[in-house]
C-alpha cells in the first residue's frame, strides 16, 4: 500500500469545558454550569486567538506548518470553529486551505452516560461505576449508556487511517479533532503500550491547538514532532488586547 506523505493532527483551541471542568474540580463542585451537549461546547476567547495563530502558522516564512492537500475534522463545534477560523486567517495572509470533510470517527471519546459529568460528580453519584474505573484504569474502562474506552477508539481510528492511505496516497493530511484522537494517532502508529500512554498523559497531555506530525519514511509513518506550540506565541498576547 502506497500511505500518505504526511498526516498533522492539531487539537480544537481552548474550549469552554477546559476552563470550568478544571475550575470545578478545584473548586470541589459537582457542576460546570455547561448544560449544553459535549458537541455543542464552544471555543472561549483565547480558543479563538489560538485559531488564529494556528492558520497564520500556515504562511509563516517558513510555515510552522505545511498547508495541507486534504483536511478532516471533527464535526463537533469546537473543532469545526478551529479550523474555519484558521481557514480565515490563513486567508488573509494569501494561502488557500481545502474545504473540510466532517468525519464522524474523529469526535472525541464518547463518555456514555457520563458526558458533561464531573469527576467528583461522578464519585457521588455513581460509586460503583467510578470504582470499576479505578480497577479498570482510564484506557480500559467503558462509561455506561454507549460510552467508549481508548481500544475503542483506537477501532475507529484505524478504519478512518486505512482509508486515508487508499483515498490520499502521497498527499499531506491535516486533521483537527480532540486530545484522545491525537493520542490514539500516536498509539496506533507507533505501537505505543497503555504506559507509553501515561507517560504523555503525566507529562501535561495534549494542547490546545498543538501540533503532532507524522511523516513517511522507509515504507511507514513516524512521528516528526509531538504537541508544539511555538506558533502560539502571539494567541496569548492577541486575545489580552
């Protein structure tokens, strides 16, 4: 099989739920505020900016990154607003991105009947499932009501990878989705272990509107950079303003 030249995978900007799920835990209380469904969720402010700075990295000199031939995204909100906004920028500053195609595979982990659930909501209200997740572990565990665990995931990730190699050969891929799908990328391609895993996840996970690529090289894809964000610097400063 001939594979992709290069597959990009960037993170949505900052979200609301990445500012009041943590606020909450603080806080120690059992809701957000959030009453609208995980796909609704919008980006905040500094998500915006974080757009921004990412379509501008498009035509840096040099690029931070390199416009891509084909674009997939997640349908929820807060990865189609990331893109249209880079899209934008991108835009005015002379480069031309393609037209997103909306693929159902890259939305984030589906939680089940925990969706838009706190932890410490979680510990209250369902102990007996919140310590089947302890015993079970954060990859393995499956929320109940159609909730998801990371081989899941990883199963739909991998149908979405195949047909990316036999629709795009030799093309640039860009995809903008959710932390999971970055770190299920890296899983799958790499052959990485559930340790790997907490590794990364103990290391700070994956950033708002960072940037992991994946080149071909000897037949294969491997990993060229991990969650930069060097092309952030100025989303920081934009959104004070």
């Amino acid at each position: 099989m001939v594979l992709i030249a290069e597959l990009t995978a960037v993170r949505h900007g900052q979200s609301l739920s990445n500012v009041v799920f943590p606020a909450a835990q603080a806080a120690g209380r059992l809701e957000t505020g959030i009453t609208s469904r995980d796909a609704d969720v919008p980006l905040t402010a500094l998500g915006r900016a974080q757009a921004s700075a990412l379509g501008r990295a498009f035509a840096a000199e040099p690029p931070a990154i390199r416009p891509p031939d084909v674009v997939l995204c997640s349908p929820y909100l807060r990865a189609r607003r990331t893109y249209e906004i880079a899209a934008d920028a991108a835009e005015r500053d002379g480069v031309l991105l393609p037209t997103p195609r909306f693929d159902d595979r890259l939305v984030d982990r589906l939680l089940g009947d925990w969706e838009m659930t706190t932890g410490l909501a979680i510990e209250a209200r369902f102990p007996a499932q919140a310590a089947q997740w302890r015993a079970e572990g954060t990859w393995l565990y499956r929320p109940p009501g159609g909730g998801e665990n990371f081989p899941d995931v990883a199963a739909r990730l991998s149908s979405l990878l195949a047909d990316l190699h036999a629709d795009h050969p030799r093309r640039r891929v860009l995809i903008v989705a959710h932390d999971a799908v970055v770190v299920v990328l890296r899983q799958i391609i790499e052959g990485l272990s559930f340790d790997d895993l907490d590794r990364i996840s103990a290391a700070g996970g994956i950033r708002n509107a960072g940037i992991t690529r994946f080149t071909r090289h000897d037949g294969r894809l491997t990993l060229a950079e991990f969650n930069t964000v060097t092309h952030l610097s100025s989303a920081r400063a934009d959104h004070q303003r």
